[in-house]
C-alpha cells in the first residue's frame, strides 16, 4: 500500500514543483514595465459597448464617463445592450446619450448571448468601426482608455485587455481582499506575460477586440466565462491577448462573503468548462504551429486542476504528520521542506511589492491580513465548480456602488 501511495505521491510533486517554479518565475518577470514609445495620434475608430442587465443604480455614472473620454468624439459611439432588462436601465442610458439596443430572450440567458447579438446589430450598421471595446456596467474607465488602445491597436495588436483597477477596495474587506486579488494578477500574470512575449487573457470587461478578429472568426463565446472562451479560441488560431498597462478600467468588486463566493463560483464553474472543451485542440494547435503560447495557455486553463492536486497533496501530508500511520509514514518526500516553506512565502512576498509599488492606503496593509482567508476559500470553490461544471445557468451579480468618475480620482 506505502509503495502505491509512493507512485502517486511522487507524480504529484513533481507536477507542483513544476507548476509553482513556473508561475513564480512568470510572477517575477512582473516587477517591473519596459518603457514603450507610444503613439498619441487618434486613429482608430470604437464601438464602446456596454452589457447591462436590471443597472439602473450604476449605468448612468458609467454612460456620462463613457462620454467624456479624452480620445475624439467622432471616433467613438457608445452602445448599450438592455438585456432581458425588467427596470429602466434603458430609458436612464437613452437620457444620457447612449445608443440603446434592447434584447429580450429568456433562453439565451448572460453576457456571452447579448454580445453575440449585438455584434450581429453592428456590423450590418452603416458606420463600421476598427474596434468593440467592451465594458460591465458598474465600472468606470480612466480618460485616456482609448487613447491607450488606440496605442496598442496602431502597433498591430488585435486583443488587448486594460489594466484591472478597483472602484471600491476600501468599502469591506471583502473588496479590499478582491482588489488586493486583482492588483496582484494584473502585475504577476498579466504585465509578466506580455513583457516575456506569452499572451494574456481577457479579463471580461475593459477589453478591446478588433472588429477584423470578430468578423474573421466570429464571437461565439456564450458560456459562463465568456472572456475566457473566447480568450482560448483566438489563441487556438495563433491570436494573443496583450496588456495595456495604463488603460485602466475601475470594476466594482463585491461587498459580501458570499457575492464573492458565488461570483467565484461561476467562473470556476466556466473555467473548467472551457479548459475540457478547448485543452486538447489547443494542444494540438499549439504543436501544429510551434507556438509556446499556446501551450501556456494550456497551463492557465489546468489551475483549477493544478489547485485541486495541490491540496490532495497537502491533505495527504497532514494525514502523514498527524496520524502516523503506517501507511502513510514511509511516503516519498520529493519537495524538500525548504521549497514548501518558500513557495508559501511567495503567496504573500510578492502581494506586498504590488501593494508598496502602486502606493495603497494604509487601511489596505490591515486587510492584506486577512488576505490568506480569500486564497484559500478558493480550494472549496473549486472543488464545487468542479462538481457544476457542466451546469451553464447564467446568475446575475448585483451592483449597487454608484460611484462617479470624480470621485474616483479624488
């Protein structure tokens, strides 16, 4: 039984070891920004689109942002989807200015469903556009988001996704530990991999997509975790998702527990999803094309995966430590105690040189302790994505913090 216990122990390490060495690294290569020549011209031309479902308490202060970005007015329109809407989401976006489309479909519920349908509206339009750039109602974006893209657009890239900031860290320490979450991975995962050449992912909203791209492949991304979909399959045809670092987009970051959880949830639940639909066309793609990126974006569908493994492990060492029994006393340790104990400081080291590098408040060192609480309630929401994999109900996430731009960045 010990030896069975070895053969699998020991495959299970090793793939932690590689797969904690390999993030840290990329973590690494995110410390710093490589000074990029911009260009400041305004040349391309964006559909601002918003998807709005029931947004009556924040769509407003986004549309009067929206409208007065720093990026000329005859080069960008801004669109509303009312989605399956039963408040006045619409009438309030029509009184400030959008352009409002109105969808009602019950069986094609979320997000995925009404771009999809929009992007059909759009392109049959008279006025065609170089770009979409996509945005939830409850944010609200820095003034030069557009320029930025326009930057990154004029420089040959097709996909690109904004900086991911925060529009209420220091409401609860909920939103604290989210943005904390959020800051973190747009420095060690997204800036990381674009400064190495790797792609990023789409983050949801505060993206930009070329309408060449939409037009060429169609969006067709409808599940629970649209951007990720649709993330994996322009990489599957060689496409890569880039970081503008300074296109920044203010998301509202849940207040509770429990919205957290659920919203967690949910893109479990489409990470899965997509990583068991797209990993071994992409596998095969990424092989086909001699193209390292592709392969990585493998790994990044498999952290779920590689989180539930861990804490088998984890769980199994306890069992080692506690109970002594004699069959798990003898297992083969390949991860020498040194390595767990520098692994586990790098969950927290590399957080606190994101938080002195963008200069928070003092309020947000205190919820950094509470930190380990939002990680590790991960291995529970895992594991039940897991289980609801396979389940594709859309649910709604309530938001509630009208907020204006001025305030922002007061």
């Amino acid at each position: 039984m010990t030896y069975g216990l070895d053969y699998l122990m020991l495959p299970i390490q090793i793939i932690i070891l590689f797969f904690t060495l390999y993030y840290i690294a990329i973590g690494i290569c995110g410390l710093w920004r490589p000074k990029e020549k911009k260009i400041l011209t305004p040349k391309k031309t964006f559909a601002v689109i918003v998807a709005a479902h029931n947004e009556r308490a924040v769509i407003a202060q986004l549309i009067d942002n929206l409208l007065q970005l720093d990026y000329p007015k005859e080069l960008y329109d801004v669109f509303v989807i009312a989605d399956n809407c039963t408040d006045d989401t619409a009438a309030i976006a029509t009184a400030h200015g959008a352009q409002v489309f109105e969808r009602h479909d019950n069986t094609k519920r979320g997000k995925g469903f009404a771009m999809e349908w929009m992007f059909e509206r759009l392109f049959k339009m008279d006025k065609q556009y170089d770009a979409v750039a996509i945005f939830d109602a409850d944010n609200l974006v820095h003034e030069r988001f557009l320029l930025e893209m326009n930057n990154r657009l004029c420089k040959g890239d097709r996909l690109v996704q904004g900086y991911l900031d925060s529009k209420n860290p220091y409401d609860t320490w909920v939103s604290g530990t989210f943005s904390i979450a959020f800051w973190v991975i747009d420095h060690i995962w997204h800036l990381a991999k674009t400064n190495i050449g790797l792609s990023s992912v789409l983050g949801g909203t505060g993206m930009c997509i070329t309408t060449e791209v939409l037009k060429r492949y169609g969006w067709g991304a409808t599940c629970l975790t649209e951007d990720m979909e649709f993330t994996m399959k322009a990489l599957s045809e060689g496409i890569k998702t880039t970081w503008a670092h300074d296109a920044i987009v203010y998301d509202e970051k849940p207040l509770t527990f429990m919205q957290s959880w659920r919203q967690r949830k949910r893109w479990a639940q489409g990470q899965f999803d997509v990583a068991h639909r797209f990993i071994p066309k992409m596998i095969a793609s990424g092989i086909k094309r001699h193209d390292i990126r592709i392969l990585d974006g493998c790994l990044h569908l498999l952290q779920p995966h590689f989180l539930l493994l861990s804490t088998f492990f984890v769980i199994m060492t306890y069992v080692q430590m506690l109970y002594g029994h004699p069959i798990f006393t003898n297992i083969y340790q390949f991860l020498p105690t040194a390595l767990l104990t520098f692994i586990t400081l790098c969950q927290y080291i590399l957080p606190v040189i994101i938080l002195a590098k963008i200069h928070v408040k003092p309020k947000m060192w205190f919820y950094l302790l509470l930190y380990p609480i939002f990680i590790y309630s991960w291995i529970p929401i895992v594991f039940l994505g897991f289980l609801k994999r396979n389940d594709h109900e859309w649910s709604h996430t309530q938001h509630t913090r009208a907020v204006s731009y001025e305030e922002i960045k007061q």
